[in-house]
C-alpha cells in the first residue's frame, strides 16, 4: 500500500492528465471533467488495486472494473496508456472509427474493458450482477484451501449514475442481497451539465448508502494513500461498500468546479499552461516523460505475479477436481450446450407460459450454468428456479435487465429474466444495451396481448412487439405451441450472441405442434396447391388464422396458413420466403401488434394486415380483442377484399 504521495507519484498522476488532455483537444470534443478530476480515482484502482494481468486480459479471477460514469473514458485509457496496454496511436485516435479509445468504453473494442457503459446508472447494476454471479461461482467452485474465486468487482460512478433509476434499483437490491465484494467509488464532484448536482439532487449519500445496508466510508480528500487505504479496508468487509472521493471537476482548468467543466477542450496556449502548472516540462501534444512510462510499467508487476500465483493454484485444483475444473473451463470456453432431447411436456392446448414453466423446471434440474428469475411474477410468468440459481429481483425490471447482463459479462452464465410484455418498456435501455455487446441473455414476457382483459389498457401490450423488434441484435420469438416455445428456446440458450425475448400468453391456445425439430422462422400450418392467399401470423393469432382459413374454406377460398414465430429471421431468409411462395399468392397478416414491420412482407405480393391501433380497455379478453379488429368475420371480409 503506498504511503505518501510520493513526487513520482504525483508526476505519474499529472502525465495522465496530460494525456487526457491531449487526446479530447486532438479528437476537438471530450468529456474533461471527470478525466482531469478523476485522475487520483483512476490511479488509485487501476494502478495501484484493481487485480488484471497483462499476461491473460480476461483471467477469469481478475477483478473487475466497471466505469459506469463512460464520459470518463479518457482517464482510463490514460493509464492503460502508461501501463503499455495501449500505444501512442490508440490514444491519438480517441473517439476514430473502430479505435481501442472510443468515446465510452466499449468491451469489443479493448480487451481490458468489462462493460460497455455510457448510459449512467446501467454500470453500477452491471456491477451488480457481476457481483452475484462471484457469489454464485465461489459457492459452486470453491474449495477449502482452494479459494479460485476471491477478487473483487469494483464501478466508479460519478453524481449523475446516482440520480438514475436503475442504479438505486440495484443498490437496494444489492445491499438486500450482502453482495460481498462489490464496491461503488463515488467520484463526488457535485457538478454536472446544467447545475451542481445538490441542486437536483440533495441527498445525504453517507446515510442513503447505509440505510441501504452497504458499507460507507466518506474520505475526507482525494489523496492517493487515502483512497488506497480504503478500497485495500473493503476486502476484510462483509457486504457491499461505499466509497466517496471528494474531487473537483476539470481539476485545474479555467472552468473547474463549474457545468461548464463537465465537456470541451481547451486552446493550445490553455494546454501548454494547463502542463507547466502540473509542473510537467513537457509541453508538445502527446510528448511525455519517460519516467512516467518507467513507473507504469513497475505497477504491473505485482499484478501479473498475482496471476502466476493464481496458476499454480488453479494446477493443483485441476489435479484435485477433474469434474469440477470440466464444468469451470466449459463455462468459461461458452462451451455449454442446452439440450432437450429427453424433454416432453405434460401438457397441451394450454396458454404458452405454461409451456414455460415446464421448460424452466427441466432446466433446473439439468443445468447450473443457467440462472435468473422473474421482477416478482413467477407465479405469472413461470419464469423460475428453486436454488440458488433464482434471482429474486423484486419489482425492478430495468435492473434486472441490467443485473443479468454483468452476470454473463463476468462468467458467461446464461440468463433470463422475466415480466409482463406491456413491462418490458421499463427494461428497454438496459435490453439495447445487452444487444450491442452481444450478450445472449433471454427474457421471457408473458401476457401479451388485448387478452390480458381485465387488468385493462395500462396492462394490454400494443407497441411493445414493434419496439423490441427495432432494437438491431435482438430477436423476438413469438410462439403459437409447445412445440414452438420449445424451439424458441433451444435457438435462444443455443446462440452466442444475440439476445432474444420469447413472448408468451396467459390465455388457452390450440397446439398444432408440427413445427419441424430444428428452428424455422416460418413454416406452414396448412397448405394448398391452389391457394389464392396466404395468412401469416405469430403467437396467439395463429390459431386465429387458422379458424378464418377453415371459415374461408366452407366458401370455396383455399388459404395458406404460416406460422412466424420469428418476424425478424423470416425477412432475412429470402430462402426460406421463396420455399412458402410468398411471391405467388397476396398475403394478410395478423398480429395482435402495431408492429410496422410486416409491411416489409409487401414488396413479394399484394399484401395487407389487422395490427393492433388502439389502446385497450378494462374489459374481458375475448371482448377487447374482438373489439380491437381480432374478429374471425371481419378479417374474413378484409381478406376477400384484398383478393378482389
């Protein structure tokens, strides 16, 4: 632990904020806020604490680093700089297309990088769960003398992640769960874009964090030594802790302590003197001292020694625990296939949750490599487990959301989390967020349609299909069947890197179950050689399709019937689109949504649909539906209307 601020300590902190510097006023926009003012943090943890080695960048017992507050970035890759892990070019080209250093961290980009962040907030509940998903791996793998698992998960937030939803819902969650190991440097500035932050949010954060039962430690400076001491505190503590760092924002600038600190660049006379008071005698654009290179690269020493020591112990658990080290190196490799061979349901012509909940229980007893819940419906959705795979998230579904993408960010644990269709809105941003770095976490919503009658039109989903969909790297299955339910799943835990929702209703449904046993996007229900149109829907409405086809027969109209369980897949496969001659007869679709993109469908044939346009209303299922246009005689008319 260091003892003092030593001059080259000091100079080695001065060196990464002239690096910073230099690399926003060469990209001509950054954030210099946090990176000038945060500088200390940043050395504290990732120079002198955080465990990573050099020698094996995704060590699987590394600590982890989150920096929820991204706008930061630069006072990362400042040190990454002088540490040797990124080079003169990398952060000359902050923010250039497909560069090491973009605007916020990116973990395609950077091997050294645990989470994406940007979005405030959704970095402290990615911590979160990678916190939880520690506690899960110490439980299943841990060994007495063999402790494979014991770092720490570490997120530097600043004010504004506080003010956020989904980081004081993983707060709650985390303090309710003890989450040992997981600790929240607060970079306490109070400043941001348009004010100070006590302003908007005047909070007494020492007693906020403990009546959330973490740990709280409020340091009186920004001191080195002292920061040091206290994360080194937090490894003998049970439960979360809270750490504040007092710290001024553009340190040493003309606009510190201001809003106008948050974001922007300083002249190159303003650098020049910004240098010299840090008392640097380099002055030129990305010219540093070489004592300063010297020094970072000392600090990974001890760091890649940890990992060698680590390997040596890693050797003899293998010797000891064959089996064990099997499971381990599986998850690690994503080697884990989910397969249901030996699977049959129980049940049939029940509501597609159902179907659900007898997936879950099989998976349960096969698995632990899968894990979640539900934001407190199981007894709804069916989404569950019985050990301690279950994750009881409470009414928190943008956390869980969140949650569940640092479970896998941190060991590739597959997850799911579920609630209600019409709730998935509140999970959107951290769904997005999972899909632009490819985690395949699955989400299950259930009660999704005008059928859910009663609860009425707060309840009864209608846009939510269209904005799921939207989302790029992102598939939504909606299935009619067990047969269905049960492919969306294997294609869903099967995938690497696509998250995926399967979208379920609480109502009885009729099975079909002739989907082939490999996933088809679409295929046919009921099928003629001379058929003047072709029905195509998803989910609930398949039954529905069908009944107008039968209606249709009875008045000499042949009908095609196609199930679409994936919208999305089917508009990629011209293959699969040419093989249900979707070029050769019109086609009217139906779907209990206002999902635009069956229009898309319209450039093979004359095309037409009954979507969903209107809000619901607190009536019984059948009624609102019917009301809604999902009436078996009026989409008859509509689809002899577009025949003619």
């Amino acid at each position: 632990m260091e003892k003092k601020s030593t001059n080259e300590t000091k100079k080695f902190i001065s060196t990464m904020r002239a690096i910073a510097l230099d690399s926003i006023n060469n990209a001509k926009q950054g954030h210099i806020g946090m990176s000038l003012g945060a500088a200390e943090i940043f050395y504290s943890l990732i120079g002198k604490t955080v465990n990573f080695s050099t020698l094996n960048p995704k060590w699987i017992n590394r600590d982890r680093f989150v920096l929820s507050a991204g706008h930061g970035s630069m006072g990362l890759y400042s040190i990454y700089h002088l540490l040797g892990i990124l080079n003169h070019e990398d952060i000359k080209n902050h923010k250039v297309f497909e560069s090491k250093t973009p605007s916020h961290p990116e973990i395609d980009k950077l091997a050294y990088i645990d989470a994406s962040t940007g979005p405030l907030g959704q970095g402290i509940a990615m911590a979160t769960g990678m916190a939880w998903s520690l506690r899960y791996l110490k439980n299943k793998f841990n060994r007495e003398k063999f402790e494979i698992f014991n770092h720490q998960i570490y997120v530097l937030c600043g004010d504004g992640d506080l003010q956020e939803g989904v980081a004081l819902e993983a707060i709650q969650l985390a303090g309710t769960q003890k989450l040992d190991n997981l600790v929240i440097v607060h970079d306490f500035n109070n400043m941001q874009i348009d004010s100070s932050s006590s302003e908007v949010n005047d909070v007494d954060f020492k007693q906020f964090f403990k009546a959330q039962k973490f740990n709280v430690m409020i340091l009186k400076s920004n001191e080195p030594e002292e920061i040091i001491k206290a994360l080194e505190k937090t490894k003998k503590l049970s439960g979360p802790t809270y750490i504040q760092v007092p710290t001024t924002i553009a340190f040493g600038t003309k606009v510190a302590n201001t809003p106008k600190g948050h974001n922007g660049v300083l002249s190159p006379e303003d650098t020049i003197t910004y240098k010299k008071s840090l008392g640097l005698n380099e002055t030129e654009p990305f010219n540093y001292a070489s004592e300063a290179y010297e020094y970072g690269k000392s600090l990974l020493v001890s760091k890649n020694n940890a990992y060698k020591k680590w390997l040596k112990l890693f050797e003899k658990y293998k010797a000891e625990f064959p089996e064990l080290t099997n499971k381990l190196e599986r998850l690690i490799n994503n080697e884990v296939q989910y397969n249901f061979d030996n699977f049959e349901f129980k049940q049939s012509n029940v509501a597609t949750r159902n179907y659900v909940g007898e997936i879950m229980s099989y998976l349960d007893s096969k698995y632990d490599t899968f894990v979640g819940g539900s934001a407190d419906l199981q007894a709804a959705t069916k989404v569950g487990f019985k050990d301690q795979k279950n994750i009881k998230y409470g009414i928190r579904e943008f956390s869980m959301s969140a949650i569940n993408n640092g479970i896998y960010l941190h060991s590739n644990l597959k997850t799911v989390g579920s609630t209600f269709l019409v709730f998935s809105d509140y999970a959107k941003a951290a769904l997005r967020l999972g899909a632009l770095m490819e985690i395949p976490a699955l989400s299950v919503f259930s009660h999704d349609s005008y059928q859910v009658g009663g609860d009425g039109p707060t309840h009864q989903p209608v846009e939510q299909l269209t904005s799921l969909r939207s989302i790029p790297n992102y598939l939504v299955f909606r299935p009619c069947d067990e047969s269905e339910v049960l492919n969306s799943f294997k294609y869903a835990l099967n995938n690497q890197k696509t998250p995926s929702a399967i979208i379920t209703c609480r109502q009885e449904v009729k099975s079909f179950n002739i989907q082939p046993n490999e996933f088809k996007a679409a295929y046919f229900i009921k099928e003629y050689q001379d058929a003047k149109i072709t029905l195509l829907a998803s989910g609930s409405e398949v039954h529905l399709a069908y009944n107008v086809s039968k209606i249709l027969q009875e008045q000499n109209i042949n009908a095609n019937v196609i199930s679409v369980p994936c919208l999305q897949l089917l508009l990629e496969d011209s293959k699969l689109i040419k093989e249900l001659k979707l070029d050769q007869q019109p086609l009217f679709a139906i779907e209990a949504s206002n999902d635009p993109l069956w229009f898309k469908l319209s450039k093979y044939s004359k095309f037409d649909a009954q979507l969903s346009k209107e809000f619901g209303h607190s009536a019984p299922g059948d009624f609102v539906y019917k009301l809604n246009g999902f009436d078996e005689k009026l989409i008859v008319e509509k689809v002899k209307d577009l025949i003619k």
